[in-house]
C-alpha cells in the first residue's frame, strides 16, 4: 500500500481501502504494552528543555528491503539501549519509506546514531535507506504553550531533569508542569500524518512566509488538529505534523500548497503513520546526553557551545564572566544571539566582528524607534509627539532627528504623562548608559578586544529594559521591529 502523496494531487494505490479498513490493518499499533508503565512514558519535556541542554531535533526516513517492521523495531531498540539514548520515538508509515523516526539528540551523539543506523539496519534488510531532516527553527508545536518558566528553565540541572524523569520529585514535576515545561501527554486516536515541502526557487524568506501561510490556513481549518512546524535542512526545507479524524482531511493541506507555491517550484510528499502512537521509544533525555555534557554548564553552553568544542585561550575568562555576571539576568533568545556572535568574535581575535555585532544591534534597535517612537507617543498621549518633544525640553532639531537616547527619553515621558503610577517602573527610568555605550560604539572609542568585559557588563543589564520597552511598543503600534538580534 503506497501512501505517499504528492501536491497538487494526491494519489492513491488503486488497491486503496476506506479509513475504516486502514484503521484495523494498524492494529498492531494500538496493542496494550505488557510492560509496567514507567513514570515518564506518558509524560515529555518542552522542546526548550531539550535545547537548553544542547540537543537538537532530528528526523528520519528509513526504507528497508526486503521490509520487516519487527525486525527493524528489535534493531533500533538495540540501538538506543546500546548507545543509551532518550527522547527517540519511532513511527511506521505507508508509502516509500518503512518508518519515520524523531530524536532530540545531542550533536556528538547525534553523527554516532546516524552511523548506527546505517551499520544495524543493514543486518534487517538487503538494502536500506537513510534520509535526514535536521531542525533548525521550532515554528510551531501541537501543545501551543510558548509562555514558559524562563526562570524556571535556566536553573534546570541534570540532576532535576533525572529524578523528575524517575518520579522521584513529583512537587518539582507539579512546578514544572505549571511552568509549561513539562507535559502530560494525551491520549489519542486520532490519525497522525506528516507532510514533508521541499521548494525548488527559493529565498531567504519564503520558508518563513510559508510556515505563516501554512498556519494561517490552518487556523481556518478545524479537521486538522496538533500541529506542528519545523523549518530546517535534510530530506526536506518544511516539516508539518498533524492529526486528524477523518482520512481523507488530510488531502486539502498538501494540495493547498501545491497549488499556493507551484510557481516556486513547491512539491509535497505525505506519509500516513499507521496507527495514533509510535511503537517504539520514549520522551526521557537519555544518558548519552548527560554523558557528552560532563564538564560544561549549561547555560555557558546555551550562549555559545563552541567554547566547549575547541581548545580556545580565553575561554575561562569567557565562561566566568557568562556564569558570574551575564547569567543573573537570564537573556533571551536573541539576546543570546547577539551574546553569541560578540564572544565568538572575540574567542577568535576578531574585534572587527566583535564591532560589527553591536554596530548591527544598535542600527537596528534606532532604525526601529526611529520609524515608529512617534506613532507609539500619538497613540498612548493626549499630547502630539511635538509637544512631548516640548515637555522633554528639546528643540525643533532633536524632534526632527531624535537621538537614540532622546527616543528612549520622550517615549518614557510620554508613559509616565499616561500612567503616573509608573513614574519608577523600569521603563520609564533614565536611558542614558544606553545613550553612552551606543555613542561610544558608533564612534569608535571603544576597544573591543581589550574591553570585552566591560562592553558587556555595561550593555547585558539594559537588554531586559529594552526587550520589555520594544514590547510595549509593539503592543501599541502593532509594528514589530526586525534585524539579526530582533
């Protein structure tokens, strides 16, 4: 039976049965597991529990022939027991390809598993094929809960994560949980399917504008249900996965970007998992990640894991600063990009890169307020832009061409005018060491590779302050700001 369907038409084996039909040849997927269940076999971690400890999403397409879907389960259980891995799941499709197999797996294990892979499954068939997907961008997962514990998250350990996994701490499972970072896993009969997109013309935005696209229609589309969207490089440029009740609800997604995306070359190809859970695996982060961690802190690894991979002459003064300075404030995803690129830059003796980082942050972050500080004032003040310009003591020449610092300043005014009460909220306080670094960086007078640490320690505590005023901007504008740290 070939389930695999490609857009804008979606084929079917002339032998093809009804939904019911399918439905009880899978089975065997359904059967009760005979083994006592283990605390965390119904349970999974938030995809940023696996990335904070290094890990990264892996899929794969395996076909083996001739094909025989125990014996090929009973080698990869071997696999994962030997190599003593975590957070793999296996599901068997229809189609092309015997199975698809999802692993978050640490980047020295992941090169290991791969080679497992190759070697084992050539015992259980004649010939086989691997093909990879690697994630690199988490659009969308089916539970939608975004808005973790950041807190929580950073000060995660391995030994929380283990006695957690072992119900050994169920209070801190409970926090965790009220965190959105750690689930209960549902119960399901529903039919699980992925769409694979590859794009033949393509641009730096269009996946993106696809992932958007894909989501928008899926809002309108209620038959399809637990969606989940990867972006990334291997087998295919776009993953989705998704449920459904009905069979044939799933044809219109894969049609609609056939035909959405067919003058960019879009093609689609879609396998049908054969029942509503994976026959094999679990959602535990495995010992092979806790092994390949010894002697690296998290959070150090978070900012920039290569100071772990190469024998770098700076890297204790960079890990020190990162654990006894930076990490208090806990910075975001992009701020840990921009952490990233600057430290990089200066593990390797590049001050020009180190320069081009912050000039890049800077140019954005004004190009933004410059846009769009006079739209937010008109819209939170009873008073016009050129009046709290007035009220802020600035002239005609500061309102035509504000400074970053005189930005900051008449928009803090401007809340402080609307809500009193917030006269000592963090955002409405000065801005002026902001002002300063960013002179200073524009202007060249700073010595980056001899004043690193001092760069850093002035700018790290106002990322925070400037994430939260972008926030509330925004909010008000609906416009958000874009660039390589945004």
């Amino acid at each position: 039976m070939n389930l695999a369907f490609e857009s804008p038409v979606l084929l079917m084996s002339s032998k093809e049965q009804p939904p019911s039909s399918i439905r009880a040849m899978t089975h065997h997927s359904n059967e009760a597991i005979t083994q006592p269940l283990r605390f965390w076999d119904d349970k999974f971690w938030h995809h940023l529990v696996h990335q904070r400890l290094g890990e990264t999403l892996f899929y794969y397409l395996v076909r083996i022939r001739p094909s025989n879907l125990s014996e090929i389960e009973a080698c990869l259980k071997r696999i994962m027991e030997d190599d003593k891995l975590g957070s793999v799941r296996v599901f068997p499709i229809f189609g092309t390809y015997d199975i698809i197999i999802r692993a978050w797996l640490y980047p020295s294990v992941a090169d290991r598993f791969r080679n497992d892979l190759e070697v084992s499954l050539a015992t259980a068939g004649a010939s086989r094929v691997v093909h990879t997907f690697r994630v690199e961008h988490v659009d969308q997962r089916w539970h939608g809960k975004e808005n973790v514990d950041k807190e929580m998250l950073e000060s995660l350990e391995e030994s929380t994560i283990r006695d957690v996994q072992l119900g050994k701490n169920p209070g801190k499972f409970a926090q965790l949980v009220a965190g959105n970072l750690a689930f209960q896993r549902r119960k399901t009969e529903s039919i699980r399917f992925f769409v694979a997109i590859n794009v033949d013309f393509l641009d730096g935005e269009l996946p993106l504008g696809i992932v958007n696209a894909i989501k928008h229609d899926l809002s309108t589309t209620p038959n399809i249900k637990n969606v989940s969207i990867y972006r990334g490089i291997g087998f295919c440029q776009i993953l989705v996965k998704g449920e459904v009740l009905d069979y044939f609800s799933i044809a219109p997604l894969p049609n609609w970007i056939g035909a959405a995306y067919h003058r960019h070359g879009a093609q689609t190809e879609t396998y049908l998992v054969h029942g509503p859970s994976p026959t094999l695996g679990d959602e535990s982060v495995g010992d092979a990640t806790f092994f390949a961690l010894r002697g690296r802190d998290l959070f150090v690894q978070s900012v920039i894991p290569e100071l772990y991979d190469h024998p770098f002459e700076k890297r204790h003064d960079v890990e020190r600063l990162l654990i006894d300075f930076v990490h208090a404030y806990v910075p975001g995803a992009k701020d840990k990009d921009l952490l990233h690129d600057y430290l990089f830059a200066y593990l390797t003796d590049d001050g020009s890169g180190m320069a081009k980082t912050l000039l890049i942050f800077f140019h954005d972050l004004e190009s933004y307020m410059a846009k769009h500080h006079k739209e937010f004032i008109a819209r939170i003040s009873s008073k016009s832009p050129r009046e709290m310009f007035q009220a802020a003591h600035l002239d005609d020449e500061a309102f035509n061409r504000p400074s970053l610092r005189q930005m900051f300043m008449v928009c803090a005014l401007s809340m402080k005018t609307k809500e009193p009460s917030t006269q000592n909220d963090n955002l409405t306080k000065s801005w002026d060491d902001l002002g300063d670094l960013r002179n200073d960086i524009i202007h060249g007078r700073a010595d980056h590779l001899k004043d690193w640490d001092v760069l850093l320690r002035r700018l790290v505590p106002q990322l925070a302050r400037i994430r939260e005023f972008l926030n509330k901007m925004v909010e008000t504008t609906h416009i958000s700001p874009i660039g390589d740290y945004f």
